[in-house]
C-alpha cells in the first residue's frame, strides 16, 4: 500500500515536470516567433524592402515610424570650399581660389524615440495614414510631441518606432532613402499651404493691445468687401485682389515696426546696395529711414526688426574671430541674447512677432536654430530646406548695378519683336545647369543656350540684349534654389520659365505666379522645348501683358512709392504676421 502511494506521488511529479517543459518551451517558441517577426517588419520598412519609400500612404504598415526632427543638414566641409567663389548671377561668372565641389550633399539625422504602449502607437499610426492634408498631420504630431518640418512632400511624412536594436537597421533605410531624388513639391502642392495657412507655425501666445489691432486686422481682410471697378487682367496675377488691396490699406494705416539699436557695424546697420544680395541692403536701408512705418516706443510696435546683414555676417567668416560656421550662428545667437536680456519682447512671443531680411545662401542655416520662430525673409526660399509657407517670406532677389539709378536698362521688346523662344546664360554651377546646356546647348537655332558670357560691357550689353529679345527667358538654379533672373525677366518683359524644384517664388501669399510665368519640373529639361511650343500663343501673350503690370511690385526706388519693392516686403511680412494672430 505505502509503495503504491509512493509510486503514484512519483507519478505525479514527473507528470508536472513534463508540463511545465512542454509550457516553457511553447512559451519559448512564441517568444522566438514574435521577436522575428518584429525583426523581418523593421527590416522590410526601414532598410530591407527599397521600395518602401516609394508606396503611397495606405499600403504601408500600419506600425508608426517616427523621425523626429528630420532636417536637412549640408556637409559644412562643402561650405568650406565655397568660402571664397563669387558669384556674377547676372551673367553666371565665377572666380575661385578653390575647385568646384559637387552641389549640396544632403543628408538628414535621425533622432529616435522610443516607445513602449503598442497599442497606442498604432492607433495614432492609423490616424496619420488616414489624413489627407499636410497641416492635418502635423497636429497629430504635434499631439505626439514630435513635429517635423514637412523636409519633402505629404507622402513622406511618416513617424517611426524603434529600439535600441533596430536603429541601425533605420539609419540604413534613412541613407538609402538619401541616395535618390526627392519628390519635388508642386506648385499646387504649395498653392494648397497658403490656403491652409496652417503649417507648423508658432502663434501669439498672449494678449495685447497690439495683438487685438493685429486681431482685427484679420477679421477686416477676411470680410473685405469685393473691388468690382477694377481690370479683369489685373485681378488675375493675384490670388485675391480684393483681399490684398485691404489688407494693404491696413498696413499702412496700422502697421509700427521697431528697430532694434543694439549690434555694430558692419554685420548690423550698414546696408550694402549692389550685386546679387542688394535686396536685403536695400530694404535696411529704406526701413531704417523710414517715417511711416517707425516707432521709437518699442510697446507700440507690432513687428520688430533684426536689422543685420546675411552677407557682412557671411563676410566675416574670413576675419580672425570667425573660423567656422558654427561661430556666425553663436553671433546672431549672442545678439539674440542680448536684446532679449535688455527687452522682454523676444521673451514673449518667442520671437514670433520678430523678422530678419536675409539675401545670403547661408542665411537659412545661420538662423535655422536660434532664429526659426522669425518672419524669415529670405532669397533661399527653399521649401524643402526649413522654409514655412505662411509663416517665412521669399525675397526677391535683384541683382543692382547701380546704387543711383536702381532702375537702370527698364523694359523689353514688344512680343512681335522677340525672335527668340527661350534665352539662358550663366555660369555652370550646381547639378541642374550642366544637364540644362548637354540638351539644349547649340541644338536649336530659337533655343539661345548659353554657359558664361563675357563680363565686359559689350557682353552685359548683349545679354540684356538677348532677354529684352526673347519670348521665355530661363530662371535654372545653381548652387541654391534662388536666381536673379526671376526678377530680371520682369524687368525685361520676358515670360519667367522657373526651373528650380522647391523654389517659392516671392510674394507667394498674394500673387498668383502661374498666372505670368511657366514652371518647369528639373527632371523635364530634357523636353523643355515642347514645353514651351505646346504653350498658345494667346497664351503667351496674356503672361506677357501680366509682366509689365507686376513690374512696379519689383522695382527699388531711392525714395519708396506706393506698391514697390520695399512696400511689398513690408506687406508680406505684416500679412504673414496678421495670419499668425489666433482668432477668438
């Protein structure tokens, strides 16, 4: 009886050993399983399936991928070596002390965060995959903490989640996104910000009187009432005549800006006023002098000046205080410091109701990190490189011959007297302009296309010759997005063709540019020409037309008149700005 007992106790513990192994090792087993599949999912999304960066929205995982803080970064040794070329935008001359380096190496750092609530992450994936409209998206990262900058177009923007394990494998999906092209941003997609007016910006946080003017500002240029006298030709280069004409009025009626004292010659408050950046010395100039607009009681001002120049700043890299970039960012930094220890006006809006002029290619990246919340205005209106439709302003860029007479050499041929179909000279920097001659250079004899043209003044002569001559006068990038010949063909009365992916063209709030100039994809040079034929003649002659009516909104005069160069600066700002103000 007792070794029955026995036997079955024995019996019974080998019984719950056996169990407890079969347990461990199923338990074992999905573990296994579920690591892996984990492992193949990160591994297909971030590095392992290449055309995962290249499916729409809703066929990609549902697992939310983060990346936050995705910004462009250019390899500051490249920079280096652009240290001492000058540019000649005009007739695209450069000399150099250094070789040509290939344009804008362009990465982007990852910064990833961990996340542990599964459940949560995909809910808010889902909601991602489901909105249509990029300021949408940025809410909901917003709510997650993580905003990014919108660095491509509405079908890369995506957040991920990852651990410590894993980044690697996102690092490599991150670089082998970077070796192709980016999708550029359309016009329509960037049509589609300025109506939305939304897009990652910082707004007023605090109430004043000056904020309840800004307030009712808004209010009195949504309700404007429609302006019915008015040619039909002219409403039509604008997005909203009625609109613009109001909120015009209104600046002037209204708007106070005060200029900051601090900072010294030469970064801050001396203008330079010829060459290719003559737009941010003009407009210091102007603002400086001005009577209107100025106030000396800073509790008056609406708006705020940061009156230094991105070209004296970029001057002074070449002094011995200054060695690197990372010094002319800790210098606008200091002076950001120290106005906003002297003042609490940068401290309360967080330098939201600020603005800086700034032609220089570098100015993006100088200002970038301590200067972002700004009304940027700025030449390198790069909207794949930080630059904020609805919050920042592209500046014209105007190539100045002449500090005494701004508006020398006015006006073009009639279009009966335009032989030539499309016109480009200059010199052979960036990625886009070499492609730009192999196709087009000495093929067709009404395609006028040309490297560097001599810079004596016989040859200037001939190339403003050649534009005042020409139907379609092309406005191709170089190093950066911007070129002085988008203005320069308004000036001569040459239809504008922009070939610049990315580029916002100036005054983008207000004025309709499809209206009065061609946009031409890069990847489209090779078919330029039949872009261009396929146009219709009554076409073409309705932009033309167009260009002799906006002329007066880009033209510096000594002495500002209505609707100018300066005024519309000016405006863009104060628009953006009023556009910032949280309605009640």
């Amino acid at each position: 009886m007792g070794n029955g007992l026995q036997f079955q106790r024995l019996f019974c513990v080998q019984s719950i050993k056996k169990l407890l192994s079969i347990f461990g090792i199923v338990v074992a087993v999905v573990a296994l399983l579920s690591q892996y599949e984990n492992y193949i999912s990160i591994l297909s999304n971030a590095g392992g399936s290449s055309n995962f960066f290249n499916t729409s929205n809703s066929a990609r995982p549902s697992v939310i991928r983060q990346l936050k803080n995705v910004t462009y970064a250019s390899d500051l040794a490249t920079d280096e070596k652009r240290i001492s070329v000058e540019v000649d935008s005009v007739l695209g001359f450069q000399k150099s002390s250094t070789t040509t380096y290939p344009e804008n190496i362009l990465g982007f750092h990852l910064n990833i965060s961990r996340y542990t609530k599964q459940g949560e992450m995909r809910n808010q994936s889902d909601k991602i995959l489901q909105l249509k409209s990029p300021a949408a998206r940025e809410n909901v990262i917003a709510d997650t903490g993580n905003r990014t900058s919108l660095p491509f177009n509405d079908t890369d923007l995506m957040e991920n989640q990852a651990t410590d394990s894993n980044s690697n494998m996102l690092r490599a999906g991150a670089s082998t996104m970077q070796s192709k092209r980016k999708r550029p941003a359309s016009i329509s997609y960037m049509n589609s910000l300025v109506l939305q007016n939304s897009i990652s910006l910082v707004r007023s946080q605090w109430n004043s009187a000056r904020e309840k003017e800004l307030r009712n500002a808004k209010l009195q240029i949504e309700s404007s009432p429609i302006i019915r006298n008015i040619p039909e030709v002219h409403a039509s280069i604008f997005r909203n005549y009625s609109k613009f004409r109001r909120s015009y009025e209104l600046m002037e009626r209204i708007l106070k800006v005060y200029v900051y004292r601090e900072g010294e010659k030469p970064i801050f408050h001396q203008p330079y006023l010829r060459g290719i950046y003559a737009s941010e010395g003009w407009f210091m100039k102007l603002m400086e002098k001005n009577k209107q607009f100025l106030v000396k009681d800073p509790k008056r001002a609406h708006l705020f000046y940061l009156p230094f120049s991105s070209l004296k700043l970029r001057e002074a890299l070449s002094r011995q205080n200054f060695t690197h970039q990372k010094n002319l960012e800790n210098h606008l930094s200091n002076y950001i410091g120290r106005i906003s220890r002297k003042y609490h006006f940068w401290n309360r809006s967080r330098g939201a109701d600020h603005f800086f002029v700034a032609c220089h290619d570098w100015a993006p990246r100088l200002t970038r990190k301590n200067m972002e919340t700004c009304v940027r205005v700025l030449c390198n209106s790069n909207i794949a490189g930080g630059f904020k439709i609805g919050k920042d302003v592209s500046l014209p860029v105007t190539y100045v011959r002449s500090a005494e007479n701004p508006l020398k050499d006015l006006g073009g041929n009639p279009p009966s007297a335009r032989p030539v179909l499309a016109f480009f000279a200059g010199g052979i920097h960036g990625y886009l302009r070499p492609v730009l001659l192999k196709h087009w250079s000495d093929r067709e004899p009404d395609m006028k296309i040309f490297g560097p043209m001599p810079r004596d003044p016989e040859g200037k002569a001939k190339y403003r010759e050649l534009m005042k001559s020409s139907k379609y006068c092309i406005c191709a990038r170089g190093y950066e997005v911007h070129t002085p010949r988008v203005v320069e063909s308004i000036h001569y009365e040459c239809v504008p063709v922009i070939i610049s992916d990315n580029y916002v063209p100036p005054f983008f709030e207000v004025l309709d540019w499809e209206s009065f100039s061609v946009f031409v994809l890069e990847k489209d040079v090779p078919d330029l020409r039949n872009i261009l034929l396929s146009i219709p003649e009554e076409k073409y002659m309705e932009m033309q037309h167009r260009l002799k009516i906006i002329q007066q909104y880009f033209l510096w005069h000594k002495n500002p008149v209505k609707y100018d160069l300066f005024h519309m600066i000016l405006h863009s700002i104060w628009y953006n700005r009023v556009y910032q103000v949280k309605s009640k």
